[in-house]
C-alpha cells in the first residue's frame, strides 16, 4: 500500500501500523501508542485507554495554552517562549509587515533521554 | 503569564479524574505512555501525536567547538538530538491562550 509515495506497512496484530517517515526510518502514531498500551494492559478497555493517552497530550497543551511549564523529569520539558513582535517581510513582493508579538511552544529534551539517544 | 510547573502527578491526577483509576495506576500509566514514546525514539522512529507534534531525531555530525570563556577549542562528538516540532494546533491554542 502507498501514501503519498511511501510505502506503509500495517502489521497483522490488532491494526497498528507503521509509517514510513519521508526522512527514513519508522515513525510511531498515536494509534501505535495506544495499541501498545492497551495491549499491556488487557484489563482495561479500549476506550479508557484511548482516554488515558488524550489525557496526557491535551494535559500538555492546556497547561502550555495557560502560559505554565510541563517538567517530565527524565523525558523533557514543555515551555513557553515569548517571541517579540518585529518587523517582518513578505518573501514574494518583498513588502514589510509587522508581525505581533507572540507567544510559541518549545521543547527541551531531559537529560536521561538526551543520554539513551547517544546510547548512555 | 503564571510560572505554574505541571510535572508527572498533574498528568497522573487527571488521568484519575478523566478515566476514573486509581491515582496509582494513573500514575503507572502516565509512566508507561512517556516510556513508549522514549523507547521509540531511542530505536531512531520518530513519534508523530496528532494534533500535539511530533518527536524526531537528527544525526548532529562532529564539529569543532569552542569554550567561549577560555577560547579553547574541543571536539564535539557527532550525536543525535531530538526535536520537537508541534502541530498547528498546538501552537494556535498555546498563541491565543497567551495573549497579553
């Protein structure tokens, strides 16, 4: 089966699949994710599990949408960085236009993973 | 903009409060979602969350680097680093949420 020009591979248990990335290499989605997690977790049930892993991520971004910091030690952690407002220029016509300030989300790798990545 | 720090026991706590576990096995299970999105990329896949972002991994090749405060040169090893790019979404809510 092709997407967008890269093959997708669906394995036979219980419909996760895997991605081909553009960039080589596997990509995991959510849907991977929770197939894991339900499947170590056989007692509970498909939904609660979805709900657990949308917990999790939506946790993220609504603390991030209140302005607050997500420190997962040992993971990373989720902040926000304020970019001032500048004067900014459009590519194509080369005109000059003002881009407000604005307020963006940044993550910064925690030590352990930055560690097992370069095989610590 | 509030200096409030979430950790493990927030996601953990409305884990509990959304799915209705126990706090313990929310957190065991907060744990266990981070671990799997870890163990991934540490295998070199990236993790692609639907409306949050993605996690990716980039080869940094060696360079030479530079002690900015004693000007001396060291040899920086080639690594891999991870990325996070997040999703329209994402940065949309955490832009309006921030608004001064």
């Amino acid at each position: 089966m092709k997407i967008f020009g890269y093959s997708l591979y669906e394995s036979s248990s219980a419909g996760w699949k895997k991605t081909y990335s553009p960039l080589g290499g596997y990509h995991m989605i959510r849907s991977e994710l929770i197939q894991k997690l339900a499947d170590e977790n056989p007692h509970l049930y498909q939904r609660d599990v979805e709900r657990i892993v949308n917990t999790v991520f939506d946790e993220i971004t609504g603390a991030m949408a209140k302005g607050h910091r997500v420190e997962l030690r040992g993971f990373g952690a989720f902040s926000v960085k304020k970019r001032d407002a500048r004067v900014g220029r459009n590519p194509r016509t080369g005109e000059s236009v003002s881009v407000e300030e604005k307020h963006v989300p940044f993550f910064k790798t925690g030590k352990l993973l930055r560690d097992r990545l370069n095989g610590g | 903009m509030s200096d409030k720090t979430l950790t493990r026991m927030d996601l953990a706590d409305a884990v509990h409060s959304q799915v209705g576990l126990s706090r313990n096995e929310s957190a065991d299970l907060v744990e266990s979602v981070l671990d799997h999105v870890s163990d991934a990329l540490v295998r070199g896949e990236s993790v692609k969350i639907s409306s949050f972002g993605t996690f990716s991994i980039r080869d940094k090749a060696a360079r030479v680097g530079r002690n900015p405060k004693t000007g001396e040169e060291v040899p920086i090893h080639p690594r891999r680093v991870l990325t996070f790019r997040p999703s329209h979404l994402m940065k949309d809510k955490v832009a309006a949420g921030n608004k001064s």
